[in-house]
C-alpha cells in the first residue's frame, strides 16, 4: 500500500483542486505552453505557492494531440531536479496539479 502523507490524501480526496495558484495553458501551442509554465512555475515558487493547478485544453474526438504528455514529461523533470515533489493528473480533467518544494524564508 502506498503511503501519502496528509496534504496528499487531502488532495485526493478533495479531487486535486485545493490549490494556491493556477497556469492557464489552454489553446497555447507546444512551445509557448513549456514556456510560460516554466516561467510561471518559477515565479509561483517565489511567491511561496505550494499547490499549483495547470489547467490544459481537454481532449476532444479528432482534436489531435494535447499538451497532457508534454506538461507531464515537464513535470517529471521538475520532481527529479527537487523543484517538485509531486505531480498528479487533476481528477476534473483539467491538467495536472504540482506540489512544489518550500522555498527556504526569506
């Protein structure tokens, strides 16, 4: 059984939407999507925000790629490097919701 701490089995529950902040990636192309997310990652770190939503153009019949796999693959990274602890597909279908590291007080 896996074990999540509280704030993790919280958002669970609560499907994922209980967050700080939110980057708004929908209808932007590939490039400019990985873009800004990584800008606004950054700044929502300096802002001290811990739970961030990245809303996505949902998927649609015949609609062609989203940026699911790519945001995703983003976020894998963003854990690995220790910017990130967490990323979780949000449950509305809406993206992905990160759970950043604390930034240390200033």
């Amino acid at each position: 059984m896996p074990f999540f701490d509280d704030e993790d089995a919280r958002a669970l529950q609560t499907e994922n939407l209980e967050v700080d902040a939110e980057i708004d990636l929908t209808a932007m192309g590939r490039t400019d999507a990985l873009e800004k997310l990584a800008y606004d990652l950054a700044e929502a770190r300096r802002e001290r925000a811990t739970r961030v939503l990245v809303r996505i153009t949902p998927a649609t019949p015949g609609g062609g790629e989203t940026l699911f796999l790519p945001v995703g693959r983003y976020l894998r990274d963003e854990v690995a490097s220790g910017r990130a602890v967490r990323a979780m597909p949000a449950m509305n279908g809406a993206g992905w919701v990160v759970r950043l590291k604390r930034a240390p007080a200033r």
